[in-house]
C-alpha cells in the first residue's frame, strides 16, 4: 500500500504540461498574419512645401484673388462669393488671362474646409497654379 501512494505522488509531480508547442504554433500564426497582411495606403491632397525654412513674399501682378476671412466668407473681386459659385468665378477670371494664378488668402482662424473647398473649385477650373498665403 505505501508503494501504490509513492507512485501517486511521482505521477503528480511529473504531471507538467509543456508549452512550447504552443507557443511555437503561436508566433508561427502571428508571422504568418504579419506577412500576410495587407497595408492600406491612405489617400491625401498633394500638398508643395517651400525648400526654404523662410516665407518669402511674392508680389503676384494680375493674380486671381481669393480670400477666406475668419467667419469662412469667400471674397473674389471684393464681393462674398457663395462655395458652389467659386468655380464659375475662377473659370470667369482665368478665360480672361490663362496664365494668371490664383493666390487664396486664408485667415488663420478659417476652417481646412473652405480651404480645400476653393482649392478644389480652382483645379476644376483648370487652374493647376495655385499659391496659398496666410492672411495676418
């Protein structure tokens, strides 16, 4: 009888489970979802950054003027413009004299959302020379 309890004792200290195949099961299945997986690219607008570290202020003679004032007013021609008629207006201007660019004017407390609306009504006009200038 104090045999059989001996041998209870063993079984119960050997009694261990090993966890290293799992573990190699494991890193194996998150390799295998790391390289697997597909990245998404997100899409964005093309913005050109000056190379210089400082503004510089060009006088554009003849440019077509927009300005965005703090309240997201939209002024072309020293007359608020409604969004939707920014592009008829940039179109209007620049029939008039194809190589003049648009500078839009941005006060710095406006919204990205007027911005990037004007930014848009300009390259649907076909206007691709567009500059941005922060108002003081």
């Amino acid at each position: 009888m104090k045999k059989h309890i001996a041998n209870i004792k063993n079984d119960e200290e050997e009694a261990e489970i090993n966890l290293t195949p799992m573990l190699d099961v494991v890193f194996i299945m998150l390799i295998f979802f790391i390289v697997t997986a597909s990245f998404i690219r997100e899409t964005g607008l093309d913005v050109n950054r000056p190379e210089q570290d400082t503004p510089q202020v060009v006088q554009e003679e003849g440019a077509i003027l927009v300005i965005i004032d703090s309240t997201d007013d939209i002024w072309i021609d020293r007359r608020v413009i409604d969004p939707r008629a920014v592009r008829a207006n940039v179109e209007r201007l620049h029939a008039e004299d194809p190589d003049r660019p648009v500078v839009i004017q941005v006060a710095k407390t406006s919204t990205t959302k007027a911005l990037v609306t004007v930014m848009d009504a300009a390259r649907q006009a076909k206007v691709f020379n567009i500059s941005i200038a922060a108002a003081e």
